[in-house]
C-alpha cells in the first residue's frame, strides 16, 4: 500500500469506501451506524483543500481507505479512517494513522487524538493495540468535548464512547 494526499476526483470513492466499512456495524446490532451518512464532498474537500486527507492503494492503484483529520488543541484528531472490508485486517489502518503521526510534528501537533466506540473490536480495543488510551473526563479538551457534544447530538452516544489520545 501506498500512502498520499487524496486527489479532488477520489473524493466520491472516499464516500463510497465510508458506505462499506460501515456495513460491519449491522452485525452488532448497529444498523444506524452502517446507514449513517459519509463526510459530504464539501466536508472532504476542505480536508483535501487543507492537506488533511490521505488515501492509501493498493498496487494496482485502487484507493483501499482513507484517512481525515483536523487539528484540535494541539493534537491531531482523526476525524475518520475507513478501510473497504476487501483491504481490512491488512495494516491498511494502522499505516494511515502512522503516516498521520509522522506528518502531525511538522504543523506542531504533538499527539494524535480520536473518538470511537467502545464495544466495537475494530474501534477502541483496535487503537489501543495502536498505542492510544482512553481520556478520563477531566483530561477532555475544550474540542474534544465540543466534539463529543456533536457526536450527541447526532445520536452516536447511544452506544458507549471514548476519546482516545496517542503521544507523539
């Protein structure tokens, strides 16, 4: 797998891989996940526009997942990775978020940071084997808890949540 900047005409392939990856959650019970919406175009193309949007292919030049972020509070947040289920269980997701740990010191990010389900093998038990680990409730930066306040609102805390932080 190769790793680089998305390009404008991949953004719909981004959504089609979210739409994918999404697909494992019916199977715990968490349809509202797989049906849930991907990143509008004009969400990716800001990531794209800002430098933070990386795809990973494969060899034969097939976009394989994809990987968001945003700066919050020093850190840089994983907004999403996806990886299409005919690329999981390869590395594919760990190489996203290294390649996300090596390129956060050059704006001056010094940890990587996300929000996942806690019940989900592929989500927080998954980056904890990454090297992440779950912030108590006092450790919340203002983003984060803003960004848990919008996770509410959208319904996602129906299921158990964490903000996870991984030093750099």
């Amino acid at each position: 797998m190769r790793i680089r900047l998305v390009e404008e005409a991949e953004l719909p392939l981004l959504q089609d891989i979210e739409r994918a990856a999404g697909e494992p959650f019916r199977a715990l019970g968490m349809s509202a996940i797989a049906d849930d919406e991907p990143p509008t175009l004009a969400e990716l193309e800001r990531h794209r526009r800002d430098g933070h949007a990386w795809v990973a292919v494969d060899g034969s030049g097939r976009v394989a997942a994809y990987l968001i972020s945003d700066a919050v509070d020093g850190a840089a947040h994983v907004e999403q990775v996806s990886v299409h289920p005919d690329a999981a269980r390869r590395g594919v997701g760990r190489a996203l978020i290294d390649h996300l740990a090596a390129h956060a010191p050059k704006e001056d990010l010094t940890a990587l940071t996300l929000t996942t389900f806690t019940d989900v093998p592929w989500n927080a038990p998954y980056y904890a084997r990454l090297g992440f680990r779950t912030l108590a409730e006092r450790e919340l930066t203002v983003g984060l808890r803003e960004i848990r306040r919008a996770e509410a609102r959208h319904g996602l805390d129906r299921w158990g949540r964490v903000c996870m932080r991984r030093e750099l």
